[in-house]
C-alpha cells in the first residue's frame, strides 16, 4: 500500500581506496615547513546497493608511504565497521569509526582522522546524491548564501620578490580575486617585512592581505615579526607559532594588533575549543580533510560561530567538497582556493571574481574524472 515501506534501506557494499598524486601548479611551492612538488589525495569510493558511490579523499605532502597509511585505515579498520550498515545513517557510522575502542587507542590525530575524514566526505557526498541535490542544499544552505574565495597560490615563500609581486598583481587585476595570502617566515625576518610591504603596496589598500607563517617562529621573534605586519594592514596571522601551543597564541594574541588565525594542524573538536576559550585565535580554520569530515568540521564551525568568531576553513580538499559547507554554514564568508585539483572532479569549483558559484550537481563535488585517476593515480596498499 505504501511503497516507499516496501523498499529495503540502502546499504553499503564493498569500498575501494585510491591514492593521487597531483602536480603543483609549478615546479614546486614552499612554505616556512614544507615543500612540495605534488598534492596528494588519499581517499576512499563508497559503493551501494542502490548504484550510487561516494567519493571522498583527504590532502597529504604526497608521501606514498604515509598516504597508504591512510588507504590502509580506511580499508582494514573502518572498511569492516562499514560493509553491511546504512551509508545515510552519518552520525551512527561516524561514531562507530571515532570512538571505536581499539582504533581510539592507537591514533585519535593524523592518519585515523584523516582516513575518517575520507570516509565522512564519501558519505555526505553519498547522502546528498541520494537526495539528488548539492551538499551545500542538504546541509540547508540557500542559493542566495555568498561566499568569498581568497588565493593562496600567489604567495609562496620561494617565489623571488618580482615573481611573488607579479603573481599578486596577476590575481587580482586579472582574476578579480579581493583577497590573497602570502607566506612568512623566512630566516631573515627583515626581508618577510620587504616582502609584506612590496606585495601591499603593489595590490594597493582595498584588497584584503593575509600572511601565514605555518608555525615557524617562537616567541618573543613572533610578537616582534607579527607585531610590524599592522603598518600593513594585513587581515590576519596564520599560525605564527608551533601548531598545539595554546598559551603562546593567547598571549601574542593579547600583544599584537593583527588578528591571529589558525585550525589546519588541529585534529578534533576538543583541540579548537581549547584554542576559542583560551582567546588564542580570531580567525578560526577548520579544514574537513583533517578533522573527521564535514561532520565535524561543522561542529567547529557552530563552536566558533557561538563565541561571535568568523569561520573560514583550511583547504586540504582544496576548498571542493568545504564549498559546500561553506555555502550551508551561517559562520563562513571566507574559503581559501587553491587551483592545483580542481580539474581532476567531474565539476570543478567556479570561482568568479573571487566568489564562489554555487557547484549544481547532486552530491559533495567530490566525483573524481576516470582520467584523473589514469593520470594521477598510484597504487594503494
Ligand atoms: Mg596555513
């Protein structure tokens, strides 16, 4: 009598890893801890009963050893607590995964969180093409919500001067990109000030100017270094100092004028809590690749939002699926871009400028292109 009773519930069948390594726009980028040739993307394809599969994946240094580390957890540990469940039941299969006894015990950071990450994305994207629409419309977002696109790609700490001022000026005067971050962190801290003051006075005063030292100075060099950036008008300070230090962020915080902003290196609610009631950060950066997923980055995003903080994510997915959050949650106005991955997904992000056009298709604009994986793909564990 009443169909929809009749229909069984859709289940999971079978998951398949992958792993990508995909170029970096040039040669190779730098920051003040890392360099890098490639993005990795470790991820897992969620297969279903019903036909529908979900893709998911997290952002690593391309390291295979380690992205197999990833692969490796999202097969053997939670592949097992998956096979036979209801891929829509998020909240119950995501608590399975996070807080299942042996799993907790050996890594509540880094590769289980990342593997969880994968998995969590695979299953929004899973549950919003079941619904046949957007992410960002079931996360109840709305066509008319607008969300500011800022570049990260202009500013490596190994571009020459001329080269880093060229890309700025390229980025906004030619992409119509209103906001752009460079890197800090140099060894001679005199020549990130020349940096800071060239990059300002070439895109000039109304573009919003973020810098981010990816936790490379200790104190008391941080309060002097990011204490001179306010002669800039620079919108933030990214991880000025080591990733977990709470009270050394507290108090640069309180002695500087530039807002600080931090969140990529922090794995779990709990953590980013610390650092909100601690008024360690202005600028709060979930990245969904590095927490459990969309879940729980949204779950930090309400803990910000509540203490009266913007939100703006970290994009370790490259700011594809986080698109979505960041269209749905009241918090964010600000996602960070980064062009290297976009052209592996079946419908790559729109950024006009600098903002973000809502992406159409059902699901998290996670749906990988075949021939990415031909192209990029490597061998698994
Ligand atoms: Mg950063």
């Amino acid at each position: 009598m009443y169909s929809a009773l009749l229909v069984a519930a859709m289940i999971i069948t079978a998951i398949e890893t992958f792993i990508m390594h995909v170029p970096v726009t040039r040669d190779g980028i730098a920051d003040s801890t890392h360099s890098i040739t490639h993005w990795g993307m470790p991820g897992v394809m969620i297969y279903t009963d019903a036909g529908q599969i979900g893709y998911g994946f997290t952002g690593t240094h391309a390291h295979l050893a380690s992205d197999r580390l990833i692969t490796s957890c999202i097969a053997q540990c939670y592949g097992e607590l998956l096979l036979g469940e209801n891929p829509l039941e998020i909240e119950k299969l995501w608590s399975m995964m996070a807080y299942n006894p042996p799993l907790q015990w050996v890594g509540r950071a880094g590769i289980m969180t990342m593997a969880l990450a994968a998995v969590d994305i695979a299953l929004w994207d899973l549950k919003a093409k079941v619904a046949g629409e957007p992410l960002w419309k079931t996360l109840g977002g709305s066509e008319d919500a607008e969300v500011e696109m800022y570049n990260t790609d202009g500013g490596w700490l190994n571009f020459e001067l001329q080269m880093l001022v060229d890309d700025a000026k390229r980025l906004v005067e030619e992409e119509g990109y209103r906001s752009i971050k460079m890197k800090v962190g140099k060894e001679d801290f005199t020549e990130d000030i020349r940096r800071v003051e060239a990059v300002r006075a070439a895109v000039g005063p109304g573009v919003k100017l973020m810098t981010d030292a990816n936790g490379r100075w200790r104190m008391p060099l941080a309060a002097e270094v990011a204490g001179r950036l306010k002669d800039y008008d620079v919108e933030w300070i990214e991880e000025p100092l080591w990733h977990d230090d709470v009270r050394g962020h507290t108090e640069l915080a309180a002695a500087i004028k530039t807002p600080v902003a931090l969140g990529e290196m922090l794995y779990s609610l709990a953590q980013f809590q610390e650092f909100i009631a601690a008024g360690a950060v202005h600028f709060v950066q979930p990245d969904a690749t590095r927490l459990g997923g969309i879940s729980e980055a949204w779950q930090v995003s309400d803990a910000a939002h509540a203490a009266g903080l913007p939100v703006s994510p970290h994009a370790g997915d490259m700011a594809q699926a986080q698109a979505h959050l960041s269209l749905a949650h009241p918090g964010i106005s600000l996602l960070e871009f980064i062009p290297w991955i976009k052209d592996c997904f079946v419908e790559p992000l729109r950024i006009e400028t600098g903002s973000l056009r809502s992406p159409e298709q059902p699901g998290a604009g996670t749906t990988l292109r075949a021939s990415a994986l031909e192209r990029f793909g490597k061998p698994s564990a």
